[in-house]
RNA sequence: GUGGGUGUAGCUCAGUUGGUUAGAGCACCUGGUUGUGGCCCAGGAGGUCGUGGGUUCAAAUCCCAUCACUCACCCCA
C-alpha cells in the first residue's frame, strides 16, 4: 500500500509556522478594519458554471486548472480557484446592494488550482482580497490600492514591492480597440501559435500577453490601447495617478498589463516583488464594471484584489520579518505527586488573569522540567514539592534574573501583578 | 501539460573505484549524588538509504520505472 501523504502541491502548516501565519492574519484583518472593510465567506466550492461565467472560458484558470466533479445529483461543481467569482454570486444572491448602495468586503481563504507547482505556487493556497461595489469613481480605486499599500506599509515591505498600473478602457473602448486590433493581427492569423488563434477568436485582449518572440514581433506595431480610451476613460485613469501622487504611493504605468482573468475594466493593476523568483506577483486585481451584470446581477461597478498569502509570508521572511514570539508566561514544575491538585488549580486561576501556562506532564524530573523551561525561553517557573505543598508554599524562580522567591499560594497574585503588569 | 535538478536520522548533510553491524553536526532523551535551566562532559534513542523492479557473489552507490520535492516554461496570488 503507498505511504499516506499529503497530496502534491499541499502543505501542512505546522506549529511555529502556523503562528506566523496567525500574526499576518491579524495585521490583515486590523488593516480591513481601518478602511471600514467588512469580512465574508462563502464556500469552498460552487457550480462550476459560477466560474466558467465569471472568469471567462479561455482563461488558463478554466480551460485547465480546476478541480471539478460531478455530484451525485448531476451537478457540475468546481473546488473555487478564485474568490471574486464567489463574492459576487453572494453579492446578488442576497441583494447586497439594497443593504448598502456601496459595499465593502474582504475575505481570507484556501483556493486550489491544478498547476504544477513551483516557488510561491501551490495546488491549495490561500488569498486574502477585498471587493468593493457600487462607486465607478477613481477614489473608489485609489481606496483600494490604498488598502493593499497600507498592509505593505505596516508588514514593513511597501519598498520592496513595486506597483505596476494599467487601463484597459471601458466597454466602449475595447469594443473600438478589439476590432482595430483584430483587424491588425488578421493579415498575420496563420503565423499566430495555436494558443493565440483561439484567444483571437475569444479574447483577442489576451493575445497581446504572449511571450512568444515571434509574436511579440508581430505584435510591435499592434495598435495602442491608450489610442482608444474615451475621455471618460482617459480621465479616469488621469485622475487615479494624481490621488496616487497625493498618496505618495510610488507606481508604474504598464501598458502592457492586462491580467489574465477575462472580467476585467478600466485599471488593472500588480504589485511584484522580486524575492519571489519567477512568480512576482504577490497582489494583483482591478476593476470590474460588468461582472455583477455578467452573472446576473444588476448593473453594478466593482473592483478588488487578491493577495497571496503564502507569497506574502515568503517575502516577509526573506525580509527576516519579525515575528510575535508566543512564549508562556509561566512554567509550572510539580515535583510532588500530592501538589499536582494544586499546581492545577493555581494554574486555572493563573489562566483566569491571562497569564500563559505550561507544565510537564510526564512527571519527569526537577532538572529535565527545567531544561523545557528553559528551552521554551519562558520568564517565570513555578516550583511546588514537599516542601512547599506542606507549608502552602510555592518557589518563584526568574530564569532571567537567576534569582528565586517563596511565596504564599495565595499571595502569589500579588507577585505576578507587580512583576508583570507593572 | 513540458523541461532541468534532488531524494540517506526530526533538520543540515558526509558516505571514497559497488565490498563487513550506514556516519557526523544540530535537535531530542537520560545521567554528571540528595529539589534547580542555559555552558561543558558522558551515555542513549532514532534510518526498510523515497518506493518497486533489474544487473551482480555483493547495491545507499550501476540501470529502468514510479512517487515526491524543487526550479524554470505556460499562467497566475
């Protein structure tokens, strides 16, 4: 029989690791919090037509990427290997917008897409993204890229990522743009990979992402998308770079950024870094002015990103990000069958103050507790034996300061309210 | 899906042209006299050498397959 293992492109998150995972977690969710950001989850896994409507049918995340099945009853269901999709189905489903006219909402969670894996890329991974609905001004833009450089700024990386900014038009301009582009590219149709001819059938926007030499060739005299904006779209996009400016929020116009999702409007952007090896892209997202109408929804603008989370945690490490230390306040040492009653009981009421407590449990010896004590770099030890458990006695020792006190148990608040809360 | 690299103890790695009971450091456990950590010293536990075949008197070592990890392509977070 094969050894049980974790399936490929998964990861365990063990302890220690996981305790990283907690403290970026809460810097997350503190950052939603001062943008007035509110969180929502939906399911793991949805009808598969959520994502072939939403993401678009050529995109490579459909076409070869996703986990689905069949259920029992017939259904198509499909392992979400997106969030935006999900958010917006729920959106509808219950009518958020007669809540609010404008919704703020993030959400944290697994994701699974079947790629071979490599540096920062994994079959589960996790994002964390926001979504907002109802604004198609550029501040709503800028509040989003805002978001995104606020929790770089507090994880300390916002000089290590660098912001890559595009439009890609309105609807009016890309209907303009598509056929100016088509009828660019038709001369030249049979030298097209096999790739891009089906991409020129479907979405020729996506043709210009090649990095095939022959075709970026081709594609050097291909008409501009900026030659097609509309005023509307020009001002727009005019107008988010000058609150960027206003913002301080460094960035870079890309022309050639379009993303590879197909619900895409007006700005797109990326923040890379290059600690990540190949796989720069740590937060990407845009606006998308269509997608609720798409999937069946009212007419409602929208825009958001996604993070990476474990790409998040490789730059931080690579930055030897420091991390919250968990370390227990105190560790308590029983070396007398007849005091763990009372080691237990002081420890309760230890907890009930908040204080951190361990202790061995394998009544091992006074030197072999010590040692863990130590090795858990915990300040405070407890000691209770004979001789203290027959005097109502308990030993207080600070690793730290190598010394060594005997209090009454029932004093022994008295001690841990001076030395630690003082 | 395609290509390169790598799989020996929990971790990082040695292992000579195939040749006895497969090693080191770190980590772990137990001790170093009666109830005291870090440093030091001694001892101990821990490996079907990724897995399955093959070649050979003999395989961690050579060959094949397979699985996993890793890096890159594609694309994305």
């Amino acid at each position: 029989m094969d050894k049980i293992q974790s399936i490929k492109g998964t990861h365990d998150i063990l302890p220690y690791e996981s305790e990283k995972w907690k403290d970026l977690e809460d810097i997350i969710y503190k950052t939603c919090d001062l943008f007035g950001f509110k969180e929502i989850r939906t399911p793991i896994f949805e009808k598969t037509n959520l994502f072939l409507r939403g993401i678009g049918e050529v995109t490579d995340i459909v076409s070869k990427e996703m986990y689905s099945w069949q259920d029992r009853d017939g259904s198509n269901l499909t392992l979400r290997p997106e969030l935006t999709a999900s958010v917006v189905r729920s959106y509808i489903q219950h009518n958020l917008k007669n809540q609010s006219s404008s919704q703020r909402l993030f959400y944290m969670g697994p994701l699974f897409r079947r790629e071979r894996p490599q540096k920062g890329r994994q079959r589960q991974f996790h994002q964390f993204g926001v979504e907002a609905f109802g604004s198609e001004n550029p501040e709503q833009d800028v509040e989003i890229i805002s978001i995104a450089w606020h929790l770089l700024s507090l994880l300390g990386i916002s000089n290590k990522v660098q912001l890559k900014i595009n439009s890609i038009g309105s609807n009016e301009c890309r209907k303009n743009y598509r056929k100016a582009l088509l009828d660019f590219i038709k001369p030249n149709f049979n030298l097209l990979s096999e790739v891009s001819k089906v991409r020129f059938e479907k979405n020729p926007l996506r043709i210009l992402d090649t990095k095939n030499p022959k075709e970026i060739t081709i594609l050097s005299d291909a008409p501009k998308i900026s030659d097609y904006y509309t005023n509307e779209d020009k001002t727009h996009f005019q107008t988010i770079l000058k609150f960027l400016g206003c913002l301080n929020i460094p960035y870079n116009i890309d022309l050639g950024l379009v993303r590879g999702l197909d619900y895409y409007t007006r700005t797109v952007f990326e923040f890379t870094s290059n600690s990540l090896g190949a796989q720069d892209a740590l937060l990407g997202g845009g606006r998308y002015d269509n997608l609720v109408q798409d999937l069946g929804g009212k007419v409602v603008p929208g825009i958001g990103f996604a993070a990476g989370i474990e790409r998040l945690l490789l730059i931080l490490e690579a930055e030897k990000y420091n991390f919250k230390k968990h370390t227990p306040d105190i560790y308590f040492i029983c070396i007398e069958q007849n005091a763990i009653q009372v080691m237990l009981s002081l420890s309760k009421k230890l907890r009930e103050k908040n204080y951190i407590v361990v202790f061995d449990l394998l009544r091992r010896s006074l030197k072999a507790q010590m040692r863990e004590a130590n090795r858990f770099k915990v300040r405070y030890v407890l000691i209770i034996g004979q001789e203290e458990l027959a005097h109502k006695k308990v030993t207080i020792k600070d690793l730290q300061k190598k010394v060594q006190y005997s209090y009454n148990q029932s004093d022994l608040f008295d001690f841990f309210n001076f030395k630690i809360n003082s």
